[in-house]
C-alpha cells in the first residue's frame, strides 16, 4: 500500500514551478569566491546586494528567473532548504513576508513550465511579487538545468523520463548539494536501468546492442560493436562521478559499467579503425582507459597495437591526465606479450627516449613510456623466446634470472592473452580472383575500402614523362590517413611506369608518431623491418558487378621496412593500353590536355563512380 494517496502525490508534483499557493521563490545566482557554492540567503523583497545592477555580469548575477516555491513541500524534501527556512522564522527578515510557510499563502495562475535559461535581466533582484527569495549559489548558468532538475525532484520524487547519463549524474551532484531526500539513490537507480537497457537491447541479455563498425564510418568492414553508448557515456563524465569510496551504490554501477565499456569498443583495431570508436576513445578519462588494458575480454590482432592504442591516448591526453595517471596505464600493457620483431624495435626505442629524457631533465611527449634500459633488455628475451620450440628450458631460466629484479606478477610480464579479435573472422580464408569481395568479406575479416579519385589519376596520366613512373596512395573511406595494426600504420599505393601494360600494388609501413620516437629522441634515423598478415586488392566493374581484379598477400615471409618505401609488385592488374601508330608512339600519350578519353581507356574497366576502389584485408600472421 502506497503511502501517500496517489491523487495527493500527483498533485504535489504539479506545484513545481507553480505560482498556485507559492510562498517563496528560488533565484538562482552566480557564485562569489567569498562564499560556498553550497551556501544560500534569503532576502526580502527590493533589496539588492551593494554593486550588483541590470549589467552586472559578476557574483550574485542572477542566472534565471525566479522559481516560483512552496516552502511548505521544500522543507521536508530538501535539508539544505529547511536549514536556511528555520534559521530565518518570522522576524529574522527585517519586518519582511513570513518565509516559514505559516503566513497566508498566495493564489496566482499556474505557471506550465519555469524558465530554464538565463534571465532577460541579470540583476540580482528579488521577486517581484513580494514573495522572499531564496538564493542558491551556482558555479554559473550551465548549472542551471541541472539545479531545476533537483527541485523538480523534491516535488516530483523522479527522475525525469529520458535523462541521460550525464544529466543523471549532473542532477545527483546538485541533489547532494541541496541534500533533496532519496535523489542520489534515484539517479544512481536511472544510470543502472540505462546500462541494463543496454545490455538487454541484443536480446540476449548478456551483451550491449550489437552495430557494425564500418557501415556508419566507411571504416574497418568486419568489425562488429557492441554499441553501449550508456557506459561510454559514464566514463566520459568522469568529473561529475561521485568518490565511488563514500558511495558502494556508485561503485557497483562503475563495476557493471567496466565489461560494458569494453564490449562498445570491442578491440584495439576497431578502436583506433573506427573513425567514431576512435574520437570516443580520445574523450576517455584515464579510469576509462585504464578499464579497457586491465581487461582480458579487450581485443587484439596482437599485443602491439594495445601499445599503439595507448600511445594514441596518451599523445592527446597524457599533459592533462598527468605523469602519474600515464605510468598507471603504462604498466597495463602486456609487454611480455609483444611480438618478437616489434619487441625488438619499439622497447629499446622507448627505453633510448626514457633515458634520453631523464638525462635532459625533460617531461613531456618524449620519454612517455616508463620503461628502462634494463627491462627493455630482459623482456625482449622475453618476446624473442615465447612460442618456440625447444626454448622452453631458456625460458624458464630467464625467470629464474629476473625472479629478484624484476615483478613477474606484474602486467607487463603476464602471459595471459587477451582475447584474439582477428581468430573470431575466419582469418587467413583467401579468395579467388575475379570472385565478390565486400559481402563475403565482412563475414570473414576486417576489410578497410579505399579510393583513388578518376580526376587525380588523370593528372598524373597527363604529367607523366617517358621513362618515368608515378605513385599513388588510396585514400581510405574512413578518412583516417592510415589503417593501424600490429603496433605500426599502413598505407597503400598503385604505381604505374609510363607505356607499361600493368599496374602496381605496393604497402608501406610507418612507425607511428604517437610513440614520439623522433630522430632527436632516437639519435638518428631508424632502421627496422615490420610483418603483416594482410591482403591487398584492387576492385574492377564488369557489367555492374563489382569483383577483385588483382590481390597481393603478405605473410610471414615478408618483411617491410620501416619508414622506407613499400613493398610490392610494379606489375599486378593489366591495363588495356591502346595501341601504338606506325612510329610506336602511344595515342594516348598524344592527345592534348584536357582529352581524358584516351588517357583513361587502359583504366576503364577499374573505374566505376568516378574511381579506382579497393581494400586492405588484416589477416592473422602465418
């Protein structure tokens, strides 16, 4: 049995920001530095702070109209109301209207909705009704919304219908401030529903909604996410968290939130693919990020672009989370588990820079990476040993050699593996030539389209010289200049040499710069070679039907420079060329400027909506 009468509690809530036996009134003001947030004054009516006028933009500005109050209600919803009404009863207001709730109450119309931004005037003055005014200090109008938010709960005992994660948490920080009985518990009780509506909109109940990452971005075409916008939207919101510490409520929401937020970016190459997952990722506070390293359940290709993903964040984070919060989240990634010739790149590269920078006495970009020159050492033996045969005795004596220097408990030196993101889309399963490639694709691997613009490839036709080739790079539809895998970025690139019957297909390796291992950190240029499991294809259009022309696999017995040209075939995709007149002369290299028939005859079968497409395949390394 309720226990209020249900037609009582109805009405109840229907006096907020109603004029109908108002006896009060709630302005809400900026803040001065002299006084709390959480302080607040009642004010009789006509008077107005010393210095405050029409223009004052100051403290005590007024930043909304004022709410029309009913003490009688307020004082049992709201603690921090009841202390300012009972330190002013009747009298205490210099001959003012009673503010207790005991004077006779006024009837006016009813107001449908109060106003929620900020006032046409920004003086601070009082109601004009006659009505006392309570002042709340807020930190400034943004504050507002939320404000209102909570004296509609004192009224209302809702949270209102819709409310976001962000304005939930916003309205519990103002329900504490105006201590409004059982608010905090109904907003903790809102971001819980939200998560559990989340997790059920699979159907399954045991995961978030399911959404493909590349339909919406144009980017990695096999990935699949689970899209939990209400655990993202959680961690975005670190600074209006509550200390999880004071509140076991709060925490068991951070506890539930954690595999959500892992299962809505899936893995490190969707994260860092995916043109949105990627910008989410960014916006993500450090316990945000730090939730997806500690996971097993974070997907990988391999443990490198863990590091890679990290080295992203911290690059646009790393100043604002501070030295601290970067060595915490440093000390998650699995480092016994990078891959022995990253290993043999990156760790003596991030050892060098740390060094470098401490003997400098530099903080900052350069020297991120808390490793040293002796951990670099020990776990690259490490990474070189894992998964051979017959090295299993070696292996077990380094642990024994490191057992008193180094914490082998620690995540750097676990060997427990995350969960493989690339085993899950049928890996290496190659395709014929000539056979269709999206639709099969999606189902089997990550693919990322890219494009070659008809009107570019023109231009470099007609520049081209005898003797002489041309490069160049597809641009992905993601619009990310680069597809991240395996600790490293790539890129890709047609090359054709002039008078040739075929084209080329070449891939790049770049060290990323979000590791800042620049020549000055390093001491000179890299040298290094880099692997990939990857398929490179170019697309050509018959009758409609889109088909794989021409496709370069990479595997283990391919190794890519660094930083240093591509690697490839001149000769991959045959080009119907014209045919040459009686003096040998290519027609097409004689037409005038501006006549692209000729020039893009040999292309025509690869053009299809004014471009050359294709797509870089990632496969797992064999």
């Amino acid at each position: 049995m309720p226990l209020l009468n249900p037609c009582v509690s109805a009405a109840l809530a229907e006096y907020f920001g109603s004029e109908e036996d108002a006896d009060c009134s709630i302005l809400f003001v900026r803040s001065s530095g002299e006084e709390p947030a959480a302080e607040a004054r009642i004010v009789a009516d006509g008077e107005v702070e010393p210095g405050s006028s029409s223009g004052d933009l100051g403290p005590g500005e007024a930043l909304a109209e004022p709410l029309p109050a009913h003490s009688f209600l307020l004082r049992h919803a709201s603690a921090w109301v009841r202390t300012k009404l009972e330190n002013r009863r009747a009298g205490a207001l210099d001959g003012a209207v009673d503010c207790t709730g005991h004077g006779p109450p006024t009837k006016r119309r009813k107001t449908n909705e109060p106003l929620a931004g900020a006032a046409s005037s920004r003086a601070t003055t009082v109601d004009q009704t006659g009505l006392p005014v309570i002042r709340v200090p807020l930190g400034g109008p943004e504050e507002v919304p939320s404000a209102l938010a909570a004296i509609r709960f004192a009224y209302t005992g809702r949270v209102a219908a819709g409310s976001s994660v962000r304005e939930a948490l916003e309205l519990y920080r103002q329900g504490q401030y105006l201590q409004v009985e059982g608010c905090g518990a109904a907003c903790i009780a809102a971001i819980e529903s939200m998560l559990k509506a989340d997790a059920s909109s699979s159907g399954s109940g045991g995961g978030c909604g399911g959404s493909s990452s590349g339909g919406s971005t144009g980017g990695s075409s096999g990935f699949s996410t689970r899209s939990c916008p209400a655990a993202q939207e959680l961690y975005t919101c670190r600074s209006l968290w509550p200390d999880p510490a004071q509140d076991s409520a709060f925490a068991a929401i951070l506890s539930a939130a954690k595999p959500q937020l892992v299962a809505h970016f899936g893995d490190a190459l969707t994260a860092l693919n995916t043109p949105e997952l990627r910008r989410q990722l960014l916006a993500l506070p450090a316990e945000g990020l730090e939730a997806l390293l500690e996971s097993d359940n974070f997907g990988t290709d391999v443990e490198d672009s863990v590091l890679l993903l990290l080295a992203t964040w911290v690059q646009q984070n790393g100043d604002m989370a501070g030295v601290d919060a970067v060595e915490r989240l440093c000390r998650l990634v699995r480092l016994a588990q990078l891959t022995e010739r990253f290993a043999k790149v990156l760790l003596p590269a991030l050892a060098c820079a740390r060094l470098a920078s401490q003997t400098a006495g530099i903080e900052g970009a350069v020297g991120w990476f808390p490793i040293s020159c002796t951990e670099a050492i020990y776990l690259i033996n490490v990474c070189t040993v894992t998964g051979l045969a017959g090295r299993d005795r070696e292996k077990k004596r380094l642990q024994e050699a490191a057992g008193d220097v180094h914490d082998l408990k620690a995540p750097w030196f676990s060997t427990k593996p995350r969960r493989q993101c690339l085993v899950a889309y049928g890996g290496g399963v190659l395709e014929p030539l000539g056979a269709p490639s999206r639709q099969q694709q999606q189902r089997q691997c990550p693919a990322f389209e890219w494009s070659i613009k008809q009107e570019d490839l023109e231009a470099r036709l007609q520049e081209l010289q005898p003797g002489s080739r041309f490069y160049m790079f597809g641009l992905l539809d993601s619009g990310l200049s680069a597809v991240s895998a395996r600790g490293f970025k790539w890129r890709f690139s047609i090359v054709y040499e002039h008078g040739n019957k075929a084209a080329g297909l070449y891939l790049y390796c770049d060290l990323p710069e979000e590791y800042g291992l620049g020549v000055a950190s390093l001491g000179g240029p890299l040298a290094a070679l880099a692997q990939v499991g990857a398929r490179l294809e170019v697309d050509r259009w018959r009758g409609g039907v889109r088909e794989v022309a021409a496709s370069m696999s990479f595997d283990a017995a391919d190794y890519i420079k660094v930083n240093r040209g591509g690697w490839g075939i001149p000769e991959v995709f045959p080009l119907k060329l014209p045919a040459a007149d009686a003096q040998g002369v290519v027609r097409s290299q004689q037409v005038p400027s501006g006549s692209s028939g000729c020039l893009l005859q040999g292309w025509e079968d690869y053009l299809c909506g004014g471009k050359i497409t294709g797509r870089l395949v990632i496969l797992p390394l064999i």
